[in-house]
C-alpha cells in the first residue's frame, strides 16, 4: 500500500469516527444565565506582606555592659515602659547631684544670692547630666510587642545590629495591620483609594479578613524586566477570628489581595469557567435543539467566579458546562441536564 492511499485512508477513518461522534449523543449540564451580583476585581501580582503600622528598632544612645533587661521575646509592653539598661550608676549618681545643684541654685536666685547666669548653667548641667543617663536606658516608644531581642547581660553592647545585621531590639504595635504590595501597571486605572478589599492569609488557615485600599503609588517601577507594576497598601479592618475574638495578624505573613474595584446588582450572570476564547473575542456554547451551537457574546464586569453578559444570552437559554473528556465543538449532539449553580 503506498503512503498516499494509507494517509487517504487515516482521513477517510477520522471523518468516519466524526461524523459516529456527531450522530451520538453526549451527556452533558447546561446552566441558565441568573441575576445576581457580581464584581470586577484587581489582585496583586504576588502576595501582599502583613506589616505594622508603628514598628522600631530600639537601640541605646551611647556604648556599654548591659546591666539589666526587664522584657524577653513575645513580650508586650506600654509606652514609655523599661526595656532594658546599660551599666549607668555613675551617670545616674551625676544625674542625681545635678537635680540637687538646680534646686539649691533655684532658692538662691530665689533670694537674691545668686545671678541668673548661674541659674542657667546649674540648669545646663542638669540637662547634660540627664541626656546622659537616658542615653544608657532603652524604653518603648510606644505600646506594643517585643519581636526582636538579641540583648543578654553581661554583654559589652556597641551597636544596634547583631553580626546578622538584624536588630538587637523590635518593637511593634498591636493596632490594625497593613498590607503592601504590587498591582499591574494596567490595573492601576482601576482602583481608587477607598475601595474594599478581601485578603486571605494562608499563615491563619486562609482566614478571610476585610481591608480598604488606602495608599496607591501612582508610580510604575520598572525594576524587573518583564513586570511593571506599582505599589499600594491596604489597611486590615477586621480582626477577628471565626469566634469573633480579637486576633493578632502575624507581621511579615503572606496575604492574597482581591481588591473590589466594581459592584453590580441584578445583572444577568454566568460562571466564568463556561467562558471561550479571548479578549473581546468570547463565545459560548449553546444548546437548541439537542445540538451545540456557537454563540458569540459581549461582557461586562466579572472575576474568576462570574461574568456580567450584556449581549447573545437569553434569559431561558440553556448554556452547555464544560465536561471531562468531551470537546464541545458546534453540531455536537447533547443530552443535557440541568446544573444549579447559584
């Protein structure tokens, strides 16, 4: 047999399993286009980071032995409270005498004793004296947790960052958590600061928490190559767990970001999946009369779960569903049931 008869004879066997394929019928479900809400959405390209809104590397303001540490890791403290001290008696007992001298200075000047002069230097001295023994205390600036502590007594401290480069001491609040991260250059017309946003956090089993977008870059970086993006924050405005208790967002978590950049009611809806081709090329696939028919139609607003359709979907047409191992092609022949999927 020569190689043109064996290939016209593949051909004349694949039309014939078409033309079998097309006499059959094909189980598959159909959905009906529904009123429903649906939104259009923006996501970041890669996952946002969980950061406080107040977070501070605390350091002593001169060299020293650290004498005393009053916090350990995970420790939650006020503003202004002790977190540790350096080896200071010296300059506390300086401190100390400086406070006596402005005094007495104070009720002579008082009667008349003493010049103005000496008022201010006795003050001067004092004010040296204090910057001094402060320099030697490390003290919160405001309310929060200790995240980074690095310190141990005995130790000759001489700067702020370990041979690690991260900090000796951290601090962060406890408030509201924020959320940085990057969007597509070709979102960036579509938010606005305001907006809702959903943010699920894999670190807390993927918990949904609700956010509003509150700062949006209008600045496209173009630090990698192939990605121009700009950045946007969002602040966390729910907190709670699935009991409804105050929950500490872990700072530096991964979050995925869905920003609500549009909503619609009662607009008439399909599933996404159900969705051909690209662009502003996208069809479906229809069922009249037992047989699969293309239908081209027009969009409007929608994400990954549903679409707005402004035009080719009927109310009461029947629209064919996707199905494992069948390729639905114009023609086909169908036995169609039913799918609710709202």
């Amino acid at each position: 047999m020569t190689k043109l008869k064996l290939f016209n004879l593949m051909v004349s066997m694949s039309m014939l399993g078409f033309i079998i394929s097309c006499s059959k019928k094909v189980s598959i479900e159909f959905v009906k286009a529904m009123p429903a809400s649906v939104e259009s959405t923006v996501t970041t390209i890669n996952s946002g980071t969980i950061e406080a809104r107040f977070q501070a590397e605390l350091a002593f303001g001169t060299v020293g032995r650290i004498s005393k540490i009053y916090v350990s890791l995970g420790s939650k403290v006020s503003e202004g409270a002790l977190i540790a001290e350096l080896e200071n008696a010296d300059l506390k007992a300086i401190y100390n005498e400086s406070e006596k001298e402005l005094t007495r200075a104070e009720e002579l000047y008082k009667n008349g004793l003493v010049s103005i002069a000496n008022l201010d230097s006795a003050k001067r001295t004092k004010e040296v004296a204090r910057l001094n023994y402060e320099k030697t205390i490390m003290k919160a600036p405001f309310s929060g947790m200790i995240t980074a502590m690095d310190l141990k007594v005995g130790e000759f401290y001489q700067s702020s960052v370990n041979s690690t480069n991260k900090p000796a001491v951290q601090i962060i609040d406890l408030k509201k958590r924020i959320i940085k991260g990057e969007i597509d250059e070709l979102d960036l017309q579509k938010i606005a600061i305001g907006q809702k946003a959903r943010v699920k956090i894999p670190a807390l089993k993927n918990q949904i928490f609700n956010a509003i977008l509150t700062k949006v870059v209008p600045f496209v970086s173009t630090a990698k190559d192939q990605d121009r993006t700009s950045q946007i924050e969002l602040e966390v405005i729910e907190q709670k767990n699935d009991k409804g208790e105050n929950l500490l967002i872990p700072v530096g978590a991964s979050a995925d970001v869905e920003i609500i950049s549009e909503t619609k009611n009662a607009s008439k809806v399909l599933p996404a999946n159900i969705l051909y081709g690209t662009g502003k090329n996208r069809f479906i696939y229809k069922i009249q009369e037992g047989k699969l028919k293309k239908q081209p139609i027009k969009l409007g607003i929608g994400n990954y779960e549903r679409v707005e359709i402004l035009e080719g979907v009927n109310e009461n047409d029947q629209i064919a569903t996707p199905s494992e191992g069948i390729e639905l092609i114009e023609g086909l022949k169908v036995d169609a049931v039913e799918k609710k999927w709202l």
